[in-house]
C-alpha cells in the first residue's frame, strides 16, 4: 500500500470577487485566461445602498454571485487586476473584490511536481 503524505502549501491567497447576477462567467474566463486554475461560484443575496431603490420604498433584493480562486501568490495581481476589468468593480454598484492571505493550503499535487520541487 502507498504511503499517503501530506503537502501543505504556504504560498497561495484566496480571490473572492462578488458581482451582480450574470458577471461571473465572464470573471472566471479572464481569470483562467491569466493564468487560475479553477474557481468555485456560489450564490448569495446582499443588502446595501440598493435596497432603498425600490418603488414605494419596497426593498429591492439584490442577487449576486461569489467567486472564490485560490492562487499561487506569483500570480495573485495579475489576476486580480483581471478579475477586476472583466467584473466591472470600477463601476459603482458593481461588486467588490478582495484577498484573503491562506497560512495553509492542502491538496492533490501529481507526483511529477513534487519531483521537480525536490519533495
């Protein structure tokens, strides 16, 4: 039986860029263009200065879709500044997008990989 080890990662950070309903196609293709890997997107529901937009001041439900990406930190501006043109961040209303520093990242490396990395 082979031996299971663990290889933990201490160089990644993880993307989070949350947009209006619709963008986050878009947002994942400039990010893998510039390099991620792959991204998770889920939805969420938010409150903010829209909610009192509404007809008759009814709250308006603002639905947004979250992307997470967890990137090697060589990589982290370029895709950022990606995500964030494709997203539309600039615009007000848009969406917001920000970094999260990872202490420790475990997962699947093929052995060829932690050959070349000495492991």
């Amino acid at each position: 039986m082979k031996q299971r080890e663990l290889v933990v990662m201490t160089d990644a950070s993880l993307i989070t860029c949350v947009v209006q309903r619709g963008k986050a196609d878009d947002v994942v293709k400039a990010a893998r263009g510039a390099g991620a890997q792959g991204a998770t997107i889920h939805y969420g529901r938010g409150t903010g200065v829209r909610e009192r937009l509404g007809i008759l001041g009814l709250t308006v439900e603002a639905e947004k879709e979250v992307i997470n990406i967890v990137v090697a930190n060589d990589q982290l501006d370029h895709i950022f500044e990606k995500m964030y043109l494709a997203g539309e961040i600039d615009t007000p209303g848009m969406g917001v997008i920000y970094v999260t520093a990872l202490e420790k990242l475990a997962t699947f490396v093929p052995e060829e990989i932690l050959q070349k990395l000495g492991k």
